[in-house]
DNA sequence: CTCAAAATCCTCCATTTGGGGGATACCCCG
DNA sequence: CGGGGTATCCCCCAAATGGAGGATTTTGAG
C-alpha cells in the first residue's frame, strides 16, 4: 500500500485526485492540503511515501514546499505535478530535492504509473521535461576555443598556476600566460575567476 | 514509419534486437553494426530517426560516438543502450548529445515504447538512470557557509577584486579577505578559481 | 605552395592574491 | 558569566596574476 499525500489549491483538482488515487487498490491518499503551510506538520507525523505537490500555492510555492518538506522527511518522495513547464520551475525543483516531474496533463493511470515508479527508485518525468533535464547536460553551442587552449582552460579550473600548467603540459609558464590571454579574450573574460564560472556554465571543460 | 539504427558489437543481440524492431509494425530496422567506425558513413547518407547506441564497443566507445553522431547528424535521437550504470558512463553520454539511456535489461515492449517516446520529444531513461539524473541536481548536504559568507563567494564568482567586494557590501577590503580566508578553510581550497569551482559544482551560490 | 591560424616563447610592470599573524566587537547559548 | 561563532578591521610579504607589447615555429586548409 503506497500512502499518498497531495498539495493542490484547486479544491475541485484536489479532490478529484485524491478520490481517484484512494479508490485504486495498492494505493491510499487520506491527507490532502492546499497549501504547504498547513502540511508541514501533518505530513510529519503521518510520513507518506509519496507526496504529489503543485507549484502555484497560496503562500509557499510548490518549490520552497519542496525545501522544507525534504529537510523534515528527507526519505519522502516529492513528486511535481504542475502547469509550469519554464526552466526555473523545473530546475528549482529538482535543486530543491523533487524526484519527479509531471505537468498537470498526465491522464490518472500515467500519474499512478508515476507514483509507482517512483516508489521502485525511478524518477517520473513527462515527456519535455524529460527531454528538457537532459538537454541541460549537452551544450548545443560548442567551444569556440581550440583543443590547445581547452586543454589548459581545464587544469586553469583546477587552480592550477601558469608554471605548473607549464610542466603538466611540457611547455613554458610563458607559453600558458599566452594560451590563457588568448581564451580570455575569446571567453569575454578578464579574470580566472570569470573564466572558471563561464567554463563550467557553459560545460567548455 | 520510425527508422531506426543500431550499434552493437553482440552479434546475436543486435540480430535478435533488429529483427524484433524491425518486425514490429511502425517500425523499421535494416541498418545495424557492430561498431562506431563502421556505422558512421552509412548512416550519414541514410539518415535515420533514431541510433540505439551500446557502450562498450571495440574501438571507439558508445560515448565518443554519440559525439560524433550528433557532430555529423544533429537531427538525429541517440539512445544508449547499455549495462553500465556508472556516473561516468550516463552524464559522459548525456553529454555528448545522447537523448535517452536505457539498461539493457530493458524489456524489448519498453524498448519499443522508449523509441516512440525518443521520437515524440521525450527522453526516455530507465528507472535508477532518472533517479541518478535527477539527484544531481540536489546537492544533499547543505552550505557549511554562513549567510554573510555565500553573499561573499557569491561576488567572489563574479571575478570581482577584494576592494570592488568591499564597496559593494561596505566593509573594507581587509575584511573581505578575512572572510574569504575562512570560506577556503570551510571548503578546503586555496585559491579563488577552486572556490569557483566548488562552489558552482556544489551549488553554494 | 601560400597564407592564416595555432602554438610556442619572451620582457616589463602594476595589481591582486593568499598565507601567516593579530585585534576588537557583537550576539547567542549554556 | 564565559565561550564559541560571526563580523569587522589591520599588518607584512612572497607569489601569482593580468595588461601591454613582440617574436618564432608548426600546422592545416585552400
């Protein structure tokens, strides 16, 4: 039996949800709230597996619910379920500790297909946000620095000096000053610190 | 019509895995090889929807095939089919462009189901591969930083100079560096590009 | 072959950084 | 009340950094 807990605003959503999940065997959803604030304390003392959270709430959006639900039960499950599809909603969530994404378009037996999975250590995605999560790891838009100068930006990350980039490559502490003015200038840079952040932002390393 | 191609070195399973796509209705598969190399030119003039790509392959891995896949056809949908599990292999494959990985004890009906789903816009993954996925997005522990501390990193990332910090929060310079002295300490690095590093990696700021 | 890009090396010099100290003040908790 | 953590300020000094130049050789594509 898979305990279910839901925050949703809509009481109209709400209830439906809840009704269809509790009336599908294998499963219950006997807590529901509209808003985290009122959660909280409840969810603490019945600890669900599962808990499906909307983003747009009165008061504490769906995402700091996430936050704060996960620092008091961090064994729960938190499962997105909203309309908002946008980089922030999505990435926020998932930074705040979700383990799962569904936009509110999932038909029921999907959604119960997702709880189950999630439950087994999957992490339900539809299908965008899927595609939208993954593309995050592959930068379309590629280096515009040579192999050379990739080599060097990368041990430039590690905090390396120029000389001692020099002897792990075989060259002159001269030579890297020359490499690293160069890719600055391609980067928009002025500084290790800028280039180390734009390195790792755009995955050139 | 879904037209799909596959790279694996198992003569039998790439047999067998062919003959069930190809014999499914909807789809087809009658370009399939057992390494990168020998893959590459044919499927540039053939142009298919979707590569179902292995890792481990004799010569050139699945990984650095997936890169070179997408360099010459960046229309196409690679989906990794692999044993491996490991960080390396999935985030390595992700981001070279893979847009889905499945474990090869993928139930040939899901198969089926994550190609269609690869071809719809999704990006299908097994289970546990979700999961690690996502977790990468949720640091687990916290920042051991103080408040004053990340809003210091924080400029510190921008590539600004101790003074520039100092005006922007109103102390002096000295005590920027005091501080900044104890976030090396509390992050065990030595110089700004590591902190950087760290601290992007880590999601401190 | 030819020309451009990439990779290699160098100098001068002001500024920044980081390691080692030390000091005061505040605030909260036990 | 005392102690620990935080925040603020300061010193000295060696090393690293970055901006400005200039130079040569190797490589690769047309």
């Amino acid at each position: 039996m898979i305990h279910v807990a839901l925050i949703e605003d809509d009481p109209d959503i709400r209830k439906t949800l809840a009704l269809i999940i509790d009336g599908t065997p294998g499963y219950s959803c006997t807590h529901h709230y509209p808003d985290v604030e009122s959660a909280l304390d409840p969810l603490h003392s019945f600890q669900p597996d599962v808990v499906l959270m909307d983003i747009n709430l009165p008061g504490m959006s769906g995402i700091e619910g996430v936050k704060e639900l996960k620092e008091k039960l961090p064994s729960v499950d938190v499962l997105m379920l909203s309309i908002q599809e946008d980089d922030h909603s999505v990435f926020e969530s998932l930074r705040m500790g979700a383990t799962g994404y569904l936009v509110k378009s999932t038909p029921p037996t999907q959604l119960l297909q997702a709880i189950q999975e999630v439950q087994q250590g999957g992490a339900p995605m539809s299908a965008h946000i899927a595609r939208k999560v993954l593309s995050y790891f592959h930068p379309s838009r590629r280096s515009p620095l040579t192999p050379r100068e990739s080599e060097i930006l990368r041990l430039l990350c590690e905090g390396q000096t120029y000389s001692s980039i020099g002897e792990a490559l075989f060259i002159s502490g001269h030579t890297v000053r020359s490499h690293i003015k160069n890719i600055y200038q391609k980067l928009y840079v002025n500084s290790r610190a800028e280039a180390v952040k734009k390195a790792l932002k755009d995955k050139l390393i």
